[in-house]
C-alpha cells in the first residue's frame, strides 16, 4: 500500500460501516450512496490485501482484520476531530494547563480571567489550585504560580510580586488589640511555616508567645476561620482586599514581615508555547508597575 495516499474517503467510509455494519446506514450518515461505501470499503482491501468485512445476509460482520483496524481509525478521526474543533476565528486553541496557589487564585488571578479571555480566545485555560506544592511535570502543568523565593530547581521563575504578611481578625476582636502585646493574649493561628508568627513578634520587637492555635495548610480556609473568629491570622493582606474593604477582616496593625514573592515558573526543560507567552505578557501587562492591585 502506498502511504503517501492514504485513501482518506476509504478510510472513513470503513469506520462508518464498521460502527453501523451496515453499509447504507453508512452511506445516509456519510451522505452518499450505499454503492458509494462499498465501492470505497472493496478500494481500502484491495489496498490493505486484506478482507475487512464479512458480508451476511442480513448484514455484514467484522473480519479479525477488520476488528484489529477499527479502534486505530476511530481514535485517528476523533483525534482529528478534536483538533478542528479547536480552531476559533482563524486560530488554533491552545490547551494551557496552570497550577495556582489558591489564595493567588481568589485574590488576585479571578478577577481578572475575564480580561485574558477577551485578549487571548484562542487560549483554552485550565485553572488549577494547590497549597504552594507544586510538580510542573508530574502534574502535567505548562506553568504555575507559585510562593517563594523563586528559586526551585530546574525552574525558570518571572517575578509578578511581594506579599508580605500582617495580622488580620475579625471586627469583633479588634477592640481589644490596641497594641503588638495584646496579640499575646489572643488564638493565634498557624500555617505549616512555622517561622511566620515568630518572625512578625520580632519585627515589633517582641517575644513570641507560645503558639497553640489550629493549623491550616492554606491561607483562604485560616482567613476564613480569622473571619468568624476563631483567631488571628497572619495573612498577605494584601491578596484578602476584598474582605478587608467588605470588613469582614481587618488589619488591627499596619506591621508587615516579607516572607516571599509570587512568580510565574516553568520548567527550563520546557520551551515557551504561543499560549505560554500570551499568559506570561498578559500578567506582566496587569501587574503594571508591579503592585498587586495595578
């Protein structure tokens, strides 16, 4: 069989009949004649050397060969199709998987997807959230937003911005914080960095108390236990705007500790796809001059 021309019309005339095993159901999906299929069916075994079908009385019947061949050509055309389903206005979709930390996610990315679509329609986005742990390639991400100093192994990191940390309650406990040390006296909650509270007693120039608050792998679930006050988060106030402008947080003090950056990462290893580049310029572009709220 010459490769170079595959009988595409033979191909898919067989696929039709070997779902239908009917050469005329084939035929009135295809929208030609029974002839038609058949004619292009006998072209594919003369080509192939080999019998598809069995023809019945009442229908026809898959050879060994026929069976063999029916599963690659059906996945071939609905590959296929997949693909042409993707091009819109001209452009080819492009699947773009990002991982984000989830607080990033709600407080500043959310918000904003909108305006990516609208600049970018030809970037199908897959929003996926985590705690800050991250696997760009076991988990199949083409980037990921991530917490941190920037500097993890095999990455390449664009830094978007700080989010320092400060305290954060809800209103009713405001009232009775009218200095560092009362925070003392308070629940104190915890994230996995231990080094967070002690680091922000420091920096007022306190010992840190003991700390036997609840601990939370994320920072939305301790702003939202802060918020119906079960203590006093240690938060990046600035990415829980919304709250704090609906007062369901408030900062009871303007002291903040840099504890890390967010970045955009993606493996070296990886090189920059269209959607890639776009997701890359398109946040740079909103950030601005670099504040968060730009």
């Amino acid at each position: 069989m010459n490769r170079s021309h595959l009988p595409l019309n033979a191909l898919r005339a067989f696929e039709a009949a070997a779902r239908h095993l009917s050469f005329t159901r084939a035929g009135l999906e295809l929208c030609v004649t029974q002839a038609a299929i058949s004619h292009h069916v006998k072209t594919l075994e003369e080509n192939l050397g080999a019998r598809l079908f069995r023809r019945l009385p009442r229908g026809l019947a898959l050879t060994d060969e026929g069976m063999a061949l029916l599963p690659e050509i059906a996945e071939s055309f609905r590959r296929i199709g997949a693909t042409l389903d993707r091009f819109e206005s001209g452009h080819l979709r492009e699947v773009l998987t990002v991982g984000v930390v989830g607080t990033f996610a709600t407080g500043w990315l959310l918000p904003r997807l909108g305006s990516f679509q609208e600049a970018h329609p030809f970037v199908d986005l897959r929003i996926l959230t985590n705690n800050n742990r991250v696997d760009l390639a076991g988990e199949g991400l083409d980037v990921a937003i991530r917490f941190g100093d920037g500097a993890w192994h095999g990455t390449e990191a664009v830094h978007l911005f700080p989010a320092p940390f400060s305290p954060v309650c809800a209103p009713e406990l405001v009232g009775r914080l009218h200095k560092p040390e009362d925070l003392c006296r308070e629940v104190l909650l915890r994230s996995y960095r231990v080094d967070e509270w002690p680091r922000w007693f420091e920096a007022v120039g306190l010992a840190c108390p003991p700390l036997r608050g609840f601990v939370f792998d994320s920072s939305l679930t301790m702003a939202e236990a802060a918020a119906q006050g079960a203590g006093v988060g240690l938060l990046p106030s600035r990415l829980f705007a919304r709250e704090l402008a609906q007062g369901r947080l408030v900062r009871p003090f303007e002291v903040e500790i840099p504890m890390g950056d967010y970045w955009l990462t993606r493996l070296k290893s990886r090189a920059e796809t269209p959607a890639m580049r776009a997701f890359r310029l398109w946040l740079l572009e909103q950030l601005g001059s670099g504040r968060p709220d730009s």
